[in-house]
C-alpha cells in the first residue's frame, strides 16, 4: 500500500507550500521481531546519548582550559 506523507520545510525561510512525497513500504514482522528491533533502536539510542554527554563534557573542559594571553602578536 503507498502513502504519500506531506511533510513542511524544516528551515522558516524556504517558500511556503513546498512538500515533499515520501512512499512508506509497510513489512510484516511478528511482534517478536518488533519487540527486538525496539530494544535495538533503544539500545543504541542510549549510546549515542552517552557519547553525546561525554563529547560535551570534553568541549566544556577544553572551553575552561583556554586562556587570554595578551602576548600573541607582539613581538618585543
């Protein structure tokens, strides 16, 4: 069966009334099936979400290392 999904620009500043087709296969997978690709999903989703927090920790820590040095560009 073929859907079409009209979906709105993402960016504010395209023309409005743009859309876009976008066809969806439907596959029959037991419930079984489902239940673990769930699980899957939400697997990796958590560690993805870990190494997100982990990146921005890093960027915080290497932000608070940086320091103003008033010497760069002289040459006395």
């Amino acid at each position: 069966m073929d859907f079409i999904l009209f979906i709105l620009p993402a960016r504010t500043n395209d023309t409005a009334g743009q859309y876009f087709d976008i066809k969806i296969d439907y596959v029959d997978i037991t419930e079984e099936e489902f239940n673990n690709r769930m699980a899957n999903y939400k697997q990796t989703l958590s560690e993805q979400f870990k190494e997100s927090h982990r990146l921005e920790e890093e960027i915080m820590k290497q932000l608070d290392a940086l320091q103003f040095n008033a010497n760069v560009g002289n040459n006395e």
